[in-house]
C-alpha cells in the first residue's frame, strides 16, 4: 500500500438519500411575506388558515390538498410519504439542524465528505434555511459553531470557500469567487482552478466571511420574491491538520462539506421577469431541470444496473462540479422548501411529484483518505529501509547455517542412495520370481478350470443315464401290474393267453409289448394346473430335467412319469408352434 494514503477504519456503508421537507409558513392577514409590494393580493379578506394546501400528517408524510377552485375538476388530495423528516410550518432554525445537518458535520469531523442542496420553488426559503437572517442562525453558522466547538482543543484547522455559477445577460455560464480577493475562475472537469480558500479561526469569522460574500453574490427583485437569488451558491468546509508534523492523527481529514443553495424555479405568470431577468429565469430552470435530471437517471441505473448512467452532468456547470454526487460515490442530502399557500399549490405538486422518488437513491458513505506530507512519508520509507536491511543480515547468517546443512544432507542421501540401489536390484529379483510363481499359478488354475469341466460333463451324462434307465423300470411295473389284474379276473388259464405271455426267461418286456401294454393303458385328462405346473418347471429348471420337475412337484403330478411330463411338453410345443 502506498504510504502516502491511508483510510480509515470505518467501513463503507451504503445508505438511502436523505430527502427532508420544510413547509414555510404562513402569515396571517394576507400578508405575503418579503414577496414585492408591486404584486397585489388576490384574496386580502380571506383567513389565511383557509389557503394552506399542505399539511403536515406525521413527521415523515404530508396531505397535499387542491384549494377550492380545483376541487371540482379531476385534482384530488395527495398522501406523500417516506421523508426523512418533515418540518411543519413552526419548526425552528435549530430543530431543522439538530435532525438534518448535525449529523452530516458529524460525518464531516471524522472525515466522510457531504453536501446539502436545498431545491424549491422562488421564495419558498431555501436561502434563509441555508444562512439564516440577524435573529435566527442558518444552517451553515450553525455548522461552524459546532465545528469549533468539538476542534476547539485539536490542531486543525478550518478552509471555507464560497462561489456562484450565473449566467449573465443569457450568455454562457460563468463561474464567481465570492471570497473577498476573489476572481473569476475557469472550471476543468470537476475542479476549479484559482478558487481561494480562507482560514476561519472562529465561528464568528466564518459568519462575517460568509456574510461578505452573500454581498457579492448576484440578486434581484421578482413579483415572487423582494430579493431572489440569480445565481447558485455553493460553500465548501474542509479541515487539515497543520500541526501534526505530517503524522497520522485519529480526528485529521480531508473531507469536504458541502452546501449548495440553488436558484429557485421560477414561472414567468408568477414572477412577471422579462428581459435579461426572464433569460436568468430559464438559466435557473435549466439548472434545476439538469440536476433533477442526473438524480433520475442515478435512481433508474440502481434499479435497473444493465441500463447505462445517462452524463447529464455535462450539461451544467453546477452538475460537473457535483459529478461524484451526481453519480453516486458520495453521500448527499436533499431539503425542499415548499410554500402551503392554495396560491401556490400548482407548484408544490410539481415539486413533490419530482423529488419524492429521489428517497430511493443510495450513496457510499466513504471516509475520504488521508493525505500524508512528504517528510512523514521519508521518515517511514527510511524505517522501513532499516528494517528491511536487518532483515537481509539476518537471512544471510540463516543461509550460511543452511547451506552447511545442505552439504551434511547431500553426503547423506549419496549414501542412502547406494542403498537404495541395492534395495532396487533385491525389488527386481523378486519381482522376476514373482512373476514366474504367476505363470506357474495361472497354468494350474486352468487345469483346474478344464478338470471342473470335464467333472460337470461327467455328472451331466450319469444324470441323464439314470432318468433314462427309470423309464424301462417304470414299464416293467406297469406291465406286472398288469398281468397281475389279468391273472386275478380269470378263473381259468387260456392257453391262448399263456401263449401270449412273454418268455419267461426274458428279462424285460420288449419295446414292442411295452408299446401294447401302454396302449391298453386309459389316459388321463391333463389339468389347466398341470399344464401350468409343467412350464414354470420347464422355466425354472430346464427341458428335460423331468424327473427335478416331477419330483418338485409331486403332489400335483400324482402318478404321472417323466415320460408322460416329456410327451405333454412336446404336444405343448407342438400347439403353440401350430398357432
């Protein structure tokens, strides 16, 4: 980080824009104020408390009612709501400041910068809100007697300057330091060049400072106002600590505070300018109209981040000089200053239809940096220098001890890796025998493999041997069986018979007899469940596993054979190939 800046500890915090509402008041008797004698009074008999329009309904909401002539048409009452703080008609100087401006000067103490601009209508009280009158403190005396009050033990010190941008004889705008050696000053980008800074001791001097330059500062006589301001005001307050040797001080900053008293909008119906006086007039809304202009296109890039931030700001002098407010990057507060008056109704809901969106708008409330002098930041560049030169002796005496440990350990690896080739010829060795206990246990795994085939073989055939060996038996029985029921039902031998018989000495019945005997055998009827037992034995241990299927399922089978199993399956195949 370079030494020449450095923040504070506060963080950035981001927050909404103040927007406050002071209604000025009315007076009674139809008595209009410091408005000009030439303009006559419309209504001298009408009770004042009769006109007001604006009402206040808390402290952060107001009723704006449209007066008895405009009840009529389409106009109906209005609820504006969401101020930081509205100030009814009997709010005092120092009420305004305590729940506005103090806490922007204390922002300002510990170095964040500021600014308040107070925007309205032509004699709303802008200017008598920011510097007061003889009687009643403004905003900005008020400011400079806190801030020495609370720098009154510190080594600080106060700069206030003060100019006005105006626009004279509706040619271009010009820029006036109102100080009292002030001049002329050209502006490039957001900084002025050749405006002079004052050094206020005390409170009391800053008042006479400013009261000077409110001399010089350009107003006339309107119908609207006996002395409207032609010009916009702007006062900057910015602190330094010229005793602190260029060292870093908790309360030192180099932000700035700044006040803006804007140039009141103005109607020609109501304020009756022509001439030069009506060219100021559309400088002055032109000026208002760009800084309402800014303002929007803030609020909708916020709301909106892919729609781009319009460069309003270039189309006033006023604007560029407040680019950074303009755009966002730092915190600023807003006063509207409206008139109650029925008269004064169309130009109040303008204005409250126009700013009250502005409350959306979010700045950084960044703490400014701090600026350094240059002998401070020798003083650190030359103790960081010696530091870093001890830490450098320091490394080498750590090298030198690291390189003879690294000699020791170089010695010691040459040693281990002899070893380690030894070690690596043993690993190979043994990986070579391994290798041939590998193919030696492979050849024998498949010797296994072939015998456990030739072994399944073998049951394969014994098994089929053995259910082809019960069919003949089966026979044999059947046809005993037989012979016994034949030899039970004659009550004589027929020789005929006898001849029929087989030979005695034979083992077995031929195939051929077998065939008559079966032939003599009355079938039974397969069964739906038989049939269905028949397959899912089939599915389940496979063709010709007839004596398994026979065997699993007994009991539904009954005196059936494999070899009635077998020829129901075949006719079962037989029938399902057919269909």
């Amino acid at each position: 980080m370079d030494p020449a800046t450095e923040e504070t500890s506060d963080m950035a915090k981001s927050e909404n824009l103040g927007l406050f509402l002071r209604i000025r008041p009315l007076l009674q008797s139809g008595v209009r104020g410091d408005r000009n004698p030439r303009f006559r009074r419309k209504s001298a008999f009408e009770p004042w408390f009769q006109k007001m329009c604006l009402r206040v309904k808390t402290s952060r909401s107001v009723t704006l009612s449209p007066p008895l002539a405009l009840e009529r048409g389409r106009t109906k009452t209005e609820v504006y709501d969401g101020f930081s703080q509205v100030f009814s008609p009997d709010s005092s100087q120092e009420e305004v400041y305590e729940k506005m401006m103090r806490p922007l000067v204390e922002d300002f103490l510990r170095g964040k910068s500021g600014m308040l601009a107070a925007f309205g209508p032509s004699g709303s009280g802008k200017t008598h809100t920011i510097f007061g009158c003889n009687s009643q403190s403004g905003m900005v005396p008020l400011a400079l007697q806190q801030i020495f009050k609370e720098t009154s033990d510190s080594t600080r010190s106060l700069f206030i300057s003060i100019f006005e941008i105006r626009c004279e004889g509706g040619k271009e705008e010009r820029v006036f330091d109102l100080s009292p050696n002030g001049v002329d000053l050209t502006m490039h980008r957001s900084t002025l060049k050749g405006l002079h800074e004052v050094v206020i001791s005390d409170w009391r001097h800053g008042e006479f400072v400013i009261s000077q330059a409110l001399l010089r500062r350009a107003t006339s006589p309107t119908n609207a106002n006996s002395q409207s301001s032609r010009s916009q005001c702007v006062i900057n307050l910015r602190i330094v600590d010229d005793k602190s040797n260029g060292e870093v001080n908790d309360q030192a900053n180099d932000g700035v505070l700044i006040i803006v008293d804007l140039a009141g909008a103005e109607r020609e119906k109501g304020t009756g300018n022509q001439g030069v006086r009506l060219l100021e007039s559309n400088f002055i809304n032109k000026t208002s109209m760009v800084f309402c202009l800014c303002l929007r296109s803030l609020l909708e890039h916020q709301k909106n981040p892919m729609k781009p931030l319009e460069k309003h700001f270039q189309d006033s002098l006023l604007t560029k000089y407040l680019r950074d407010y303009m755009e966002g990057k730092k915190r600023m507060a807003l006063i509207l200053t409206v008139k109650a008056g029925g008269e004064d109704y169309h130009n109040t809901s303008c204005l409250l239809k126009q700013a009250t969106p502005y409350m959306e708008i979010k700045f950084n409330n960044e703490p400014s940096k701090r600026r350094l002098s240059p002998s401070f930041v020798l003083k650190g560049y030359k103790e960081k220098l010696e530091v870093a030169e001890h830490e450098i002796q320091h490394l080498r005496e750590s090298n030198l001890e690291l390189e003879k440990e690294l000699k020791d350990h170089k010695s010691q690896i040459e040693v281990q890796r002899l070893d380690d080739d030894q070690v690596a010829q043993e690993i190979q060795r043994l990986r070579e025998s391994n290798l041939e206990l590998e193919t030696e246990l492979k050849y024998l795994k498949s010797l296994i493999e072939v015998e456990r085939l030739a072994d399944d073989q073998v049951a394969e055939e014994t098994q089929r041997l053995k259910e082809s060996n019960l069919e003949p038996e089966k026979e044999v029985k059947d046809l005993k069986s037989l012979i016994d029921v034949q030899i039970s039902g004659d009550d004589q031998w027929d020789d005929s018979v006898v001849e029929d018989l087989p030979n005695k000495n034979a083992i077995s019945p031929s195939n051929e007899d077998n065939d008559r005997l079966a032939r003599r055998r009355k079938g039974k009827k397969w069964s739906s469940l038989e049939e269905d037992t028949l397959r899912a034995g089939v599915e389940q241990y496979g063709v010709g596993r007839w004596k398994l299927i026979l065997t699993s399922n007994r009991d539904i089978f009954g005196e059936r054979t494999q070899v009635d199993l077998k020829d129901k399956w075949r006719n079962l195949t037989r029938q399902h190939t057919h269909h």
